[in-house]
C-alpha cells in the first residue's frame, strides 16, 4: 500500500513540476516551492519524528495539493487577470505562493513551529520572488497564501477522516540508509541512499 501511495504522490509532483510555465524556470522560486512536500515526506528518514504517519502524511499532500492546484487554478480561469509583465491573463492567485504556504503549513502540521516557520519563510520568499519577478501583483500572493493554509487543512482534514495509516498498519519506523561515498570517475562525493518500503 505504500509503495501505491508514493508511486501515485511522485506522479502528482512531477504533473506539477511539469505544469509550471516553462519560463518560469529561469527563477529561483519555482524550485523553491517543492521543499516542503520533499521535507514533509522525507525528514523522518532523517531522525526527525513527525506527528503523523507516513501514509497519512501521504494523503493529507496530495488532497491538500490537488486542493490548491484545483483553487488556484479554477480562479486563474475564471479572474482572467493580466500579469505584471503581459505575458498573459493568469495572474490572479499566483499558484506557486499556494503551493509554498501548503507545505508550509502541512510541514507545521507535522513537524511543528519550528520547522514550519522556516517553511513559512521560504513561502514569502516565493511571494517576494514572484513579485518581484513581474508574475504576480501582491495580492495575488495574499491569495495564494490564504489558499494554501486553506488547502493544507482539507488535506489533513481528509488524512484524520480516513486514516488510512492505521488502517494498514503504519509504522514510524524509518527503512532509510544513507551511506557516504566517492565517485570513482569523477571524484564527487555521493550519497548513497537505500529506501526499503
């Protein structure tokens, strides 16, 4: 069951990474954006104990982001607002904000304040970025802020409904093993990383 739900979480993120413009790869927000999904997936592989299984914590990402991807870009459609630079008529939420502030606040969720307020401020440095970047006015970004949080919250809300974590028999226990190495060719240093699930 796990790998199902990982399978079908990556899928979801690369149809995400897939869907943002393709010029808007050239700033640095874009790829800003997707830290909080990897964190919230991945830091129990590093000793930090979340607060949820990783089944749940499955669940609650990816209701929680097609929530903010349908918000976001339901309102896209609908709004119909110019951007900054005239490049076209989708300014209004700005999505990668939303994106942001949902792990964000799905990250405090699981890991607590003191990891989600490193979350948080990597979320208004997106916003910061897309406006100053011209792809976004700043009330875009307060929108897209507030959808975030908003989206967050359904996800985990239908996590705690199903609970699917008990249901199939989660554990917290970590199957990670990362060992240190050096590329024999090129002299880089490597990690290698071994996931049993």
């Amino acid at each position: 069951m796990r790998r199902i739900l990982l399978s079908l979480l990556l899928i979801f993120c690369c149809c995400g990474l897939s869907r943002a413009q393709r010029s808007d790869w050239q700033y640095w927000e874009t790829p800003l954006q997707f830290t909080p999904i990897v964190f919230d997936l991945g830091a129990e592989y590093l000793g930090i104990q979340p607060n949820h299984n990783l089944v749940d914590r499955c669940v609650a990402n990816v209701v929680g982001y097609a929530a903010m991807f349908g918000i976001t870009q339901g309102l896209k459609h609908l709004v119909q607002e110019q951007r900054p630079d005239g490049s076209n008529y989708h300014s209004f939420p700005s999505g990668h904000t939303a994106a942001a502030f949902t792990g964000a606040e799905l990250v405090c969720q699981d890991y607590g304040w003191s990891w989600g307020a490193l979350f948080y401020a990597g979320g208004m440095a997106v916003a910061y970025g897309r406006v100053q970047h011209q792809r976004h006015w700043w009330w875009d970004t307060a929108a897209g802020a507030g959808i975030g949080f908003l989206s967050a919250w359904i996800g985990r809300w239908t996590a705690d409904a199903l609970d699917l974590g008990s249901k199939f028999g989660a554990k917290k226990e970590s199957n990670l093993s990362v060992a240190p190495s050096i590329d024999p060719l090129t002299g880089a240093y490597c990690a290698n990383l071994v996931w049993r699930f």
